[in-house]
RNA sequence: GGAGACGUGGCCGAGUGGCUUAAGGCGGCGGCUUGCUAAGCCGUUGAACGUUCCGACGUUCCGUAGGUUCGAAUCCUACCGUCUCCGCCA
C-alpha cells in the first residue's frame, strides 16, 4: 500500500511511477475520497468535543440532584448526528483502502523504465558452460532411467504439477533443503523458522497476494484459509502488527516451506517434468530492515542466493527487473537464472525484492527509533534461497556422465549420507 | 468435539454506568543525590487519525465487531484468542 499523504502531495510523480509498472489507476477518485473522509472527520470530532463536555456537566448535574433533562435532550441529538458522520467516515474509509489496495508499489528510482521481460538487463554472469562431448540428456530422461522421481503416479494422487519423489530423489531433494538452510544459517547469520503451510487473509494481503491475486492460491473455505504460495506470506507476517526496537534490527528469517501455486492461466506452459509446478520446496530467506539500509541488505541478500549457486558449481546469471516487469509489492528485484545444458535454457530459481515499506504499511510492521524517536515502518525484503525443482533440474543436467548415471558434488556428500554421491 | 475460566498500556495489575484525564507497581528514559549504596529521591512514559499560526489543540483506542444509553473498560449479543478439565489423537 502506498502512503496516502504522499499521494497527496505528488499525484503526478506517483501517477508516472505507476505508469511505469504498465498499471493505470484513477487518481481522482481516491483524492476525492480522502478529502470527504478528512471533511467527515473535521465535522464528527466538534460535535464529539460537544458530547462529551456537555456529558461532564449532566454528571455534575446528577452529583448535585438538579434537573439535567434539558441538556439529555440535546445530547441525545448530537448523538444522532455522531452516529451518522461515524457511518459516513467508515464507508468512506473502507472505499478509500479497497482503492489504495489494489495500487501498486512504486519502482525505486534506481529501477530501468522497460515495458516488459524482454527488456531487463542481465547484470551478471556466473560459472563455465557445460559443453561435453557426449549427448545431454534432460532431467526428465535422467530421472526416468535412474527412478528419481515418478510424475505419473504423482498425477495419479493429486493431478498433475503435484510431484512424487522417490528413492535418491527423494533423499536428494531433501539433502538440497538441508544443505541450504544450513548453509543460511551458518554461513549468512539466518535464523531459522518452520512457518505454517496456511495463512489467513490478513496474512496474504500484508503480503500483497490478496485481494488482487486470489484466484492464483489454492483456497481452503471451510477454514477460510490458503496454502501459502511462497514461505514470504508466513514469515513476513511473523511480525504483523509489531512495533520492533531498532536494535533488533535488521531481523533474517530463513524459512524452509513447501509452495502451493494454482499457476491459473500458465496451462501449456512449461509444462514439462519439473519446470512448473503446483506443490513445490523452497528455501526463503527474508529480512526487516530500517529504510535506510534495506538497499544494501537486497544486494547481500541477492549475494546470499548467489553463493548457494556457486558452491554448488552452478552456472547462474543475475537479471534486473525493468519497471513494467516488476511484481505488484516489488520496488526492486533480481532474478537469478540458472544454465539447465539438457534443456538448453535459463530457468528462474530465484527472485530478490525490496518493497520497501509497501508490505510493511499494509501488515502495520514498524520499529522504534533507539533513543526515543517517532515509531515508522520498517522495510521488507525477500528472496529465494532457492526453489528446489529448477535447482534439481539444472543439478542432474549438469552433473550428468556419459554413462547415464549422475556425480554430485561433493558439497552435498554429508546430506546424502548412505546414498552417496554417485546416482546410478 | 464438550464444559468452564479469562482477555485492561512494554510487563504485572486495580477498576461492576458519570469521582478514570485507566489507580498502583515493575521496567524504560531524564535529572538530583553520593554515607539509606545489591541503594535513595524527583520528574517522565503508548498508538492511530484530524486540525495547526509547528507552540499546541482535538478525536479515537481496555481482544475484535456490533448493540443498549444523554454518557460504556464497566451492561447486552456475536466472533476471535488463551488457559484448565474431559473426549479424540500422531
């Protein structure tokens, strides 16, 4: 959500920055709104000053045994007129938040004013490509021949997109998760937490999920609850209504969740083996920031994803996010893509964003200033640390011998345990 | 799932319709004291919103939402949460 008062002041800058992210939104109106909630508010609070002074004397009246009927009388008409500025203010607010909500945030300045995907920068590049001179395989064929996974008999269970592990992949995937929570933990200073796989509407509007992108989630009515798309929903609200000491901050969570997303529209789309999925794990890493310092803490935070990468031998590429490709909460993003050599192409495992006090405004996440200053929002920022489906695509791929089977590196050879490093 | 108890500031806790402008204590902050010294004394203490001549002023907030009343922390209703006991259960 963004700041009213600065809509207030700077409508055009706003309207522009907007217009960036490709969203048009109808300035007027919310001016229009904001200005009969603060007239409603002017006029409720004289008469309220009224009511109570008046109230006061009737009470001394009482204490004295006199006559207070006529002042009842006028209170009791006040109260009448109260009762109707009360309601007008609070329809006036639930309009005004229903239009703030669906409002974007604003791209940070440093951001590249593009339309689309095809537009954003690679920023870095990682890692030698993986040219043997036998014949790749994909992950699938891989996963296939060495019983890594199983997507029929996924599908049997729970429909496509809903992936079943077995064996060494299931030992594997589950060595992945370990291997990069701790590495979170021991390397970067990450403090673990197991979130909830459900949050409640609160939680997913903080987040930005709501009310824009409800048909994305998978929903549960009876319990009025979602599976979360992403660990961000539960650990960003962790704090959700918090006034937090400056001095705890800044606070990392790294969070290990599995993901549930309805991928509603994507049919068709790479839709093959691991690419996309419904139910998926992923290692996130999420920080509180003070506003000042939530810009360096996105780079180490891009940083943080990046070396999981690269000690796991990965070849990786860093991609800034133009403004029309930005999500609804980002101010600022990267993506990082890993090279996956069977498929032949780059695939997003991670997504590093700043929103600023965008999330942290809808959730009423603040801190107090050390030494006594005025409570203010915090920052937010998220990224993956991974997700693990393209992580294990690029990993078999990359790591495939000529003879079909598969090494990992070394690395992982505490998580793998009895199963070892060689998958054959 | 059944029964009961409870929900007040950062924390503890008083408050059963107007004397509350939420007592008192703890903690925090500022100052004074320096033979009460593992201390003492004094002062201070939250958030949101609105107006503002930037000095302030006003309104709201006692789990949440409604209701009764001239007036609600206090009475009524619903919901949420916590705890205890019972049932069920990995």
């Amino acid at each position: 959500m963004l700041d009213i008062q600065k809509i207030r002041e700077d409508v055009e800058g706003v309207r522009q920055g907007i217009l960036n992210k490709n969203v048009t939104i109808d300035f007027e109106t919310i001016l229009k709104l904001d200005q009969t909630r603060r007239d409603v508010i002017s006029e409720v609070e004289v008469l309220k000053h009224k009511r109570n002074l008046v109230s006061k004397e009737v009470a001394t009246r009482k204490k004295n045994q006199a006559d207070a009927s006529d002042l009842i009388d006028r209170t009791r008409e006040i109260g009448g007129r109260i009762k109707a500025l009360d309601d007008q203010q609070r329809e006036t607010e639930v309009k005004l938040e229903e239009c703030l909500m669906q409002i974007p945030n604003l791209p940070h300045d440093s951001v590249p004013v593009g339309s689309d995907a095809s537009e954003n920068p690679v920023i870095k590049a990682w890692g030698t490509r993986f040219e043997p001179d036998f014949n790749l395989k994909t992950h699938l064929e891989i996963g296939e021949s060495l019983k890594l996974f199983d997507f029929p008999r996924g599908t049997k269970i729970a429909g496509p997109g809903f992936p079943l592990y077995t064996g060494k992949g299931a030992r594997l995937e589950r060595a992945l998760i370990n291997f990069m929570l701790d590495f979170h933990i021991d390397e970067h200073g990450y403090t673990e937490v197991l979130p909830p796989v459900v949050s409640d509407r609160k939680a997913m509007t903080t987040t930005g999920q709501l009310p824009k992108f409800e048909d994305d989630m998978y929903k549960i009515p009876q319990d009025e609850l979602y599976l979360i798309p992403t660990a961000e929903v539960p650990v960003t609200n962790i704090h959700q209504g918090e006034i937090i000491p400056e001095e705890d901050l800044p606070i990392r969570y790294c969070a290990y969740s599995s993901c549930f997303r309805r991928e509603a529209g994507s049919y068709g789309k790479d839709t093959r083996g691991f690419l996309r999925l419904h139910q998926f794990n992923k290692v996130e890493l999420v920080k509180f920031t003070k506003p000042q310092d939530s810009y360096s803490e996105l780079e180490k935070l891009r940083r943080d994803a990046e070396e999981i990468l690269e000690a796991l031998g990965l070849e990786y590429r860093v991609i800034e996010l133009v403004t029309g490709d930005l999500s609804f909460a980002a101010a600022k993003c990267y993506d990082i893509e890993l090279w996956a050599p069977g498929e032949d192409t780059w695939l997003e495992v991670s997504s590093c964003s700043n929103f600023e006090a965008f999330q942290a405004r809808r959730g009423a996440i603040r801190y107090k200033p050390e030494g006594g200053g005025k409570v203010q929002l915090l920052h937010t920022l998220n990224g993956s640390g991974v997700a693990t489906p393209r992580l294990l695509v690029a990993l078999l791929e990359s790591y495939q011998q000529q003879d079909g089977s598969v090494v990992l590196p070394e690395v992982l050879g505490p998580y793998m345990g009895s199963a070892g490093l060689h998958l054959e």
